[in-house]
C-alpha cells in the first residue's frame, strides 16, 4: 500500500507539471480542490464557466482518473511478483498452489479434463479510446521501471522523462473517438490482446499448475498436463442488433485471426528452433525423426538445402525449422507443403520431444517445445473459435419469408401444404422436417435480410473447411424462447449448405426470467426432435446452454435474476443428467455489477453442484478484458484464479457446504426472488422509467460516444421502448445517474420483508448465493451518490418515481448494512473502500459538471451553435466517469 501511495503521488505530481507545462496551471488548482472539497459546497467549486472550460476540466479530470487506474493496476501486478513465493498465496485469493493443495491428489485427474474457456465480446464497454490505452501500457512500463529497487538514478530519471512524456500524452490526446469502430477495428483490438499478452500468459499458467501437482505428486508421473484453456470471440460473428457484422466480416474476421495464430506459432517455433542446438553425436534423433527429415529432402528439397546447410548434425533443430517452414506455407495457404491441421503439427512436435527423450534430453523434450504443444492445443490454426450469434426473432423473419415461397409454389413440408406460414416458421415439427429432409424448393429470390442469414450460415462451412471445424461452428439463438427457435437454425443450414459439411452447434441463450424459468420444457422439447437427437450422437451428447445475466437482471432485477438464475442452472444439470448429456453452462456476463459483474473466483463456486464439473465457459467484455489482459502476470493470475475456483466448485467440501447451505436457505431464496421480482417489475410497469432514464441521465447521446459499431438500441426506430434498450446502456446511463439501480433495486423490499433476522445473516454467511449478491448491491451502493442521484433524477420531473426510487434505493442500504452487520458500505472490504473512495471526490465533481452540461443542452438544443461545445463537453464527462466508475459498461 505504501508503494502505492508514492505511485500515486508522483503520477499526480507528473500530471501537475504537464499541466503547469500546458500553461493550465489553473486546472491544477481546480483538480486540487476537487479532490479536497472542504465540504461545504463541492459543487461550486469555481464552476468552470464556459463549455470550453468544462471540457478541459473533464479532460484533466480523466487522465487524473486513468492515472490513479493505472497505479492501482500496477501494484496489483507487482504485488503478484513479490509475494508469489514468499507467502505462496492462498486459497482464498485463488492461487493454483494452495488449492491443489487443499483438494489433494484428485487433483491430477480432475485437471485432465478441465476446460476453461473464456470468450472475449466485442461489447461496447470499453470507453478508452486504443490510443489512450496504449499510452497507458507505456507508462506502466516506466512506472514499473521507476518502482523497480534495482534502477538506479539515471534510469529512474529516464523512466520519470518518459512517464512526462506520455502523460502529455494523454492531456493532449482527445478521450472520445471522431468515427465510429467498425466490426474490424474491434477484430484487431481484440487481436493485440492475444499478441501482447494471452501467448504468453498460457504457458505461465499451465507450468503453474504444474508445479502445483508436481509439489504434491509422491513418484513421478507420466501423464502430461494438457493444455486447460480454449478461447472463444464474438467479435466479427455477433450480429445480434448489429448490422454492421456480416458473413463477410465474419470470414475476414476469421482470416485476421489465423494470420495472428499462425504468425506467432511460426514466431515461437522459430525461436525454440534456433535454440535446439544439442548435435547429432551427443543427442542422436531417432529412427522416426531421420525418416521425416529424409521425407523433408525430398518433399521441399530448395528450402531443406538450405536449413541442412545452416543447421548441420542438428537434426532436431532442422526438424523445427522445416515446421516453422511449413507453417508459413500454411498462412499462406501454400497447398504442397501447408499442415493440413493442427493435428498434423502435433505430431510433428510430439517426434521431436520423443527423438530429444530417447537421446536421453528430458529437459528440451519438456521444456519450451511443451509450451508450443500447449499453444498449439489451445489456438490452433484459428486462434479463438469463433462464435456466430442471432436474435431468434430474426430467422423467424426468414423463414417466414422462405415459407411464404413454398406455399406460393403450393409445395408440401413432410405432406402437409404450408397454410400459414407464420405458424409453421414457429412449428418445430416443420422446421425439424425441414433440417433433415431439406426444402421443397429451390432458391427463390431474397431480401436481403434473409440472404445475410443464409450466408452466414454459407461462410461458418466456408471458414470450417478452410481452417478446420473447430475454428467456427456455434451459433447462439439469443432470446431463445422455445424449441422452435433453436431447430429453426437447422432448417435455414439445410437450406443454406444444403448437403454440403456443416459441424453446427446450436447453442440456446436464455435470457429473460420467462426464458430462464422455462428453458428446461424447451430444452426437453428440442431434444425430442429428431435432428437434435442425430446431432447430439454425433457430438458425443455434448450440449452447450448460455445463460444471459444482463437481460434477465434488466427484466426482472438483480436479486431475483441471480437466483432464479440458479435454479434454472439446477433445473439443467438435471435435465442433462436425466439425458446422459454432457452440459456446458455458458455464463454471459458482463464486467459491471447489474450485468452479473463482481469477483469471477466467488462466481464459479458458487454455481450449483454439477453444473461446473470441470468446465467453465465465460464471456469477457470490454473494460475486464483490459484489466484481466493488461499484463502478462496479471493474465496468468486471471486464469490461475479461473481454474482455482473451477477446481474447488466440485470438491468434495464445497459441494457439501454448498449443499446444505442451498437447502436450508432454499425457501428463504424463494421469497427473496419473490418479492424482489415484484418490486423491481411495479416500478418497469409503472409507465414512464423508459423516459425516466433517458431524461434523468445521458443515456441519449451515448450513441454519440462511438463506444463500439453497434447501436445501442436493437429496433431500428429512435423510439424510448424499454425493450429495445440493451442492457449495456440501460446499466451505463444509470450509473451516470449515479442511481446504479440495476445493481440492487428490489432487493431491499425483499430483504425488509424479512422478519428472521438471524436467519437472513447466517444465509448470507453460509450460501455463497447470497453473499455474492449482497455484496453486489453494496458495491452498486457505495458507488452511488444519493444527492446526486436526485438531483438527475429530478430532471425528469417525476417526482412520484423519483421518491420510490429513493426509498427503495435508501432502504436497500439499510438493509444490506443490516445483514452485513456494518455502519458504513464497505466496513469490511477495506481494499475496495479505498479504491471507491481514491476516485469518488473526482467522479462526483464531475457528475456535478455533467449536470451541468445537461442543464445547459436542455437550454440550447443539442445541434445549436451554442449547444453543440456543450455537448462535446457532456461526452467529456461521460468518458471522465467511465474511467472513474471502471465498472460502468
Ligand atoms: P447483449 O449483452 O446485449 O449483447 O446480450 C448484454 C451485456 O453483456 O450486458
């Protein structure tokens, strides 16, 4: 913490001078007082007065505000380095030693089969713009070497030029972005993460684990560690609400990331290459290896010349350079000498490390060349599979299209006209026909909506044949709502490909309470249908299902939409297990609390019994991609805490906690969801919280801050309809009113409701369930600013739903501060109090400019002479605040 403090100090004091620098010496004192209000009246603290001044004042305020993210972030990552060894971590904190330890000798097996499997989003929740990023990943690197006790003054004078440097920088570097991302901007954002940090955090991780069991093996073992991890993405394949993405980019997306994942394995098997120098003498290859590498002669006889010549009696080191050789013929799609999958480079490894053991080498066998096995099993030639994702509102749309055809040509679906094509486009007896014996027409002519779902479906066997299976085959129904939305994608596939290799893995996305709560009928009915039963004999009855924490939160409030949430998971596992159905539960859930955000370790043991075993598949967005993959250290740490809380969610003594917590707090969960649920829906059904928020806070011009290439509204109108609104704004715009009701609201109705007080704080002591979203709503709480959180609020002039909000938002405190047993918010989380309260004088100030500005658009017009630098400074405060609150998107 002292580190951290003197991090903090000369940040500021370097931001200081680059003000002083800048001639806006005046800005030094604003911030000051900001940050240091002597109470009495914040809010006028020398009102900058025009739009110009508030802009500057937004601007110095958001670097001041990255920079202090940037401290924090920092020490995270330091704390890591020094304390790994010297305390060994615990289980608490997730670190992979400790756990192993406590889980025993299961533990080997259990990692055999674990998956874990992250899947990055393009959602729009990450508000910095790439360049302030970068700047920032620069001066960590200073700050790191200003910090570290072997600089000496020079280099820590280098390192402090350097840090003035870029925090220039920033100052000077506008926050807000000119033209909206497009579908392949956000492809090479999400591609750098894998370049800077996510290559080299796998293999830390897997030797961490390693060790882990290797530290309480008694003997040695020969079963090798297999690689635990598989990356997914949406960014080029989620088009849901978002037209931009099209079959095009998916198939451009999916080129980009095999360029990426073929580069670096060529990259690293080059540089294993060149260290292989052990001679043939000392190190004899093996029959095997001799035989490929007389193959090589003759199969790329100019190339192996030359590698012979420059590697001679280094038959290990040729070998490798002949496959770095052929993964480039693979980038470029050279037919001769291109592997023609990933299995084929394994085997090409898994020769050279057998080859260096025969000689008697376990060390090289089982060095970096296990790293490039691990790589290889994880990336592939795809890097990420790649995930498609549609409305299921949409194919309805086509296929009503495509069935208006048939009944025009008066053709027969399985013997039966077509009368209405409506209803049959929802008939899952038509649509399963359909998929397994195809259309009774041919192509008619589309529109082309319809077209683009067809040729999506077109380029995933395109983009499958080209770079394996594997590399895109799900395709997730959002808003999933029956049998018939799911085996509708099997119906357009069969028209799309026709008899041509599809590997299509439908994936239902539940997502509102409705859809949660019935999602075990519609998976029973979809697996009563004959194409979802052929399909799952071929895959091994693997099923993945996707549950949405945002949506159903948005629909039915958080409290009731974590449990219900929970039940619906239980309801799964025991549907699978009733079906011999391997499940995977996909949890969809964002970074921010009211999105299903808070600590992901807690999360996973939490979850019921079952439903991990082993695998674990998660969506990470926007900003928790940065703070989860801004380092190489803190990545491993991410996915060492992943497969931590993986492992504990099925050991034997969670489960039984977890359990016998479940039961005896099963009717309290009831009445919580209950209540909660009824409370947060009179206030949606009230009439008005749609105008509500969009007059209260900003949510309008959030478009206007090119956040990401979707719209924020699904419908295409410009109208207010709540169910338009996606949850990523929705969440957003009311934590700029610094209300943060979708984090709590409903749930201190609910917990009031309550008369056993001792039974409420012992469930939140005892059911994970619980406590995960009790302490939720107390971040969502501390976060909040009651005054503030009026004075938005009044904006709307409601002031009846104002006063319940108020009420429900004052009582939810008082009950949470009640079962906690505390006084204040955050009492006993003191890491995170000094974290919310390091940034809350410089967010308030700025919500108070955002009022401001608001104010003064409501005056002028937006698109006026004069409302027009009052609305670029409004988009100024906003970004000022995302940078405050982190976890707004
Ligand atoms: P979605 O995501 O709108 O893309 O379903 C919501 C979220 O992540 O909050």
């Amino acid at each position: 913490m002292r580190h951290l403090a003197k991090d903090l100090d000369l940040l500021t004091e370097l931001h200081e001078q680059v003000l002083q620098e800048a001639g806006q010496g005046d800005l030094v004192e604003v911030l000051r007082r900001f940050q240091d209000p002597d109470g009495s009246d914040d809010g006028d603290l020398a009102p900058p007065r025009g739009p110009d001044q508030v802009a500057a004042v937004s601007r110095a305020a958001t670097v001041r505000l990255h920079l202090t993210n940037l401290a924090d972030e920092r020490h995270r990552a330091r704390s890591l380095r020094t304390e790994d060894g010297e305390h060994g971590g615990s289980v608490d904190t997730g670190d992979v030693g400790p756990t192993v330890g406590s889980v025993g000798p299961q533990a080997r097996d259990r990692f055999a089969r674990m998956c874990l499997h992250p899947v990055l989003t393009a959602h729009p929740t990450e508000a910095r713009r790439r360049a302030v990023t970068t700047a920032l990943r620069r001066l960590a690197e200073q700050l790191d070497r200003h910090a570290d006790p072997t600089s000496g003054p020079t280099e820590r004078a280098f390192a402090r030029r350097r840090m003035l440097e870029d925090i220039d920088i920033l100052h000077r570097t506008s926050t807000l972005r000119t033209t909206r991302p497009q579908p392949v901007d956000e492809v090479s954002t999400v591609l750098s993460i894998f370049d800077t940090t996510v290559f080299r955090a796998l293999p830390r991780f897997q030797r961490a684990v390693e060790a882990a069991l290797a530290a309480q093996d008694e003997g040695p073992v020969d079963q090798e560690l297999p690689s635990l991890v598989r990356y997914g993405s949406w960014v080029g394949g989620d088009r849901d609400g978002n037209p931009h993405v099209t079959a095009e980019v998916t198939r451009a997306t999916m080129e980009a990331q095999a360029g990426v994942a073929l580069r670096t394995l060529q990259a690293n098997v080059e540089r294993v290459a060149r260290s292989l120098t052990m001679d043939e003498e000392g190190t004899p290859p093996s029959a095997a290896l001799r035989e490929a590498l007389a193959n090589d002669a003759v199969a790329l006889p100019g190339d192996f010349a030359g590698i012979a010549k420059d590697s001679p009696s280094e038959p290990h080191r040729q070998k490798l350079l002949v496959v770095a050789h052929r993964l480039e013929a693979t980038a470029q799609g050279a037919a001769s000498t291109a592997y023609t999958d990933p299995e084929e480079l394994l085997a090409d490894l898994a020769l050279v490390r057998t080859s260096l053991r025969d000689a008697g080498d376990r060390r090289a066998a089982d060095g970096e060349l296990l790293h490039l096995v691990w790589l290889v099993q994880t990336f592939g030639f795809h890097l990420a599979e790649l995930e498609v994702r549609q409305h299921s509102g949409v194919h309805v749309q086509a296929l009503v299209e495509l069935l208006g055809h048939v009944r025009a040509h008066g053709a027969t679906v399985d013997g039966r006209p077509v009368d209405e094509p409506e209803r049959a486009a929802r008939d899952p007896q038509v649509l399963d026909a359909l998929a397994r014996h195809g259309w009774p027409i041919a192509l008619p002519e589309l529109s082309p909506a319809t077209r683009e779902v067809l040729d999506t479906l077109r380029v995933m066997s395109w983009l499958q044949q080209r770079w394996g299976v594997r590399c895109c085959g799900r395709y997730i129904v959002s808003f999933s709502q029956g049998a018939d939305h799911l085996v509708a994608v099997r119906a357009l596939a069969r028209l799309a490909v026709g008899d041509r290799p599809l590997r299509l893995d439908v994936v239902p996305l539940f997502e509102t309470g409705e859809d949660l709560r019935a999602a075990g009928s519609t998976l029973e009915e979809w697996l009563a249908l004959p194409s979802t039963r052929s399909w799952l004999e071929e895959r091994d009855r693997r099923v993945e299902v996707m549950m949405g924490y945002s949506d159903s939160a948005k629909d039915i409030g958080p409290a009731a939409a974590t449990l219900t949430l929970h039940r619906s998971q239980q309801q799964l596992v025991s549907w699978a297990s009733r079906h011999d159905v391997e499940l995977t539960i996909f949890h969809g859930r964002g970074g921010s609390l009211g999105r299903g955000g808070g600590p992901l370790h807690r999360a996973i043991t939490a979850q019921p019994t079952g439903s991990v075993d082993g695998r674990f598949k998660v969506t990470e967005q926007g900003e928790v991609i940065y703070a989860r993959y801004a380092d190489v250290r803190l990545a491993q740490q991410h996915l060492e805490r992943m497969a931590s809380a993986v492992l504990l969610a099925d050991s034997p003594d969670v489960v039984r906690r977890r359990e016998r917590a479940g039961e005896r707090h099963a009717a309290l969960g009831e009445r919580l969801e209950l209540a909660s649920r009824t409370a947060y829906r009179a206030l949606m059904d009230t009439g008005g919280i749609a105008d509500l928020v969009a007059e209260a806070s900003p949510l309008d011009v959030l478009g206007d801050l090119r956040l990401g290439s979707r719209p924020a509204r699904r419908g295409a109108g410009s109208g207010r309809s709540l169910a338009d609104l996606r949850a990523i704004p929705w969440v957003f715009a009311w934590s700029m009113t610094r209300v943060n009701l979708p984090g709590w609201y409903g749930l201190g109705t609910a917990l009031a409701a309550e008369t056993d007080r001792d039974a409420l704080r012992a469930a939140y002591r005892e059911w994970p369930v619980l406590s995960s979203m009790l302490d939720v709503a107390e971040m969502s709480l501390a976060k909040s600013h009651e005054e503030l959180a009026g004075e938005f609020l009044d904006r709307a002039g409601r002031p009846e739903l104002t006063a319940t909000i108020l009420a429900e938002m004052r009582r939810t405190r008082e009950q949470v501060l009640d079962v906690l047993g505390q006084t204040t918010l955050l009492e006993h989380k003191p890491h995170l109090r000094t974290a919310v309260e390091r940034r809350q004088p410089l967010i308030d100030a700025l919500s108070r400019v955002q009022l401001r500005c608001l104010e003064e658009l409501d005056a002028t017009g937006a698109d006026t002479e004069e409302g027009r630098p009052w609305h670029r400074a409004l988009l100024l405060t906003i970004s000022g605040m995302a940078a405050g609150l982190q976890n707004t998107g």
